[in-house]
C-alpha cells in the first residue's frame, strides 16, 4: 500500500488481526467488526504501540503506523466509503 492511498478497515487493518487475537478478545469485543474496532481505536493502538497487545508479540512499526493511519484519516470501513467515520 501506498502511503498515498486511504487505509481502510477490511483491506488493511482487519488482516492484522489473526483469528487467535479475535478469539481472545471476544470478552470485550470484536476484533473483525468495524464499529468495534472503530469505537476502541485509540486503546487498541495504546496497546499497540506498549507491546502489550497482540499478547504474544508485538507488532512492527509499519503495523502500528498503519492503524495509526486509518485513525487518523477517520476510521473508514473501506476505501470506497470515505463517509464512514470513526464513531
């Protein structure tokens, strides 16, 4: 991905999320769901970002910068619906 293109929900940020990170936090939320992501985005990038989310390892710079990307340009579901905004 460019970093001139919009990052998007299902084609960018919901593949970070393997099926073992959904499974484990389905007590809170869904990890697969935009408006519960969305609604939990800045928590789930603080996590990120402390290495203490996914538990079994942290994440690379470039997936961090890249949630980081998708909530700073608004949270879109995808990039073909830019009217989605974070919630």
């Amino acid at each position: 991905m460019g970093s001139s293109e919009p990052v998007s929900f299902e084609t960018d940020v919901k593949p970070l999320f393997r099926e073992r990170d959904q499974r484990s936090m389905t007590f809170m939320f869904d990890l697969w769901a935009f408006d519960d992501v969305s609604e939990h985005a800045d928590d789930i990038l603080e996590r990120v970002r402390d290495g203490s989310m996914p538990c079994d390892g942290e994440w690379t710079p470039a997936e961090g910068d890249l949630i980081e990307r998708w909530i700073s340009e608004g949270a879109n579901q995808d990039a073909d619906s830019p009217e989605q905004p974070l919630v």
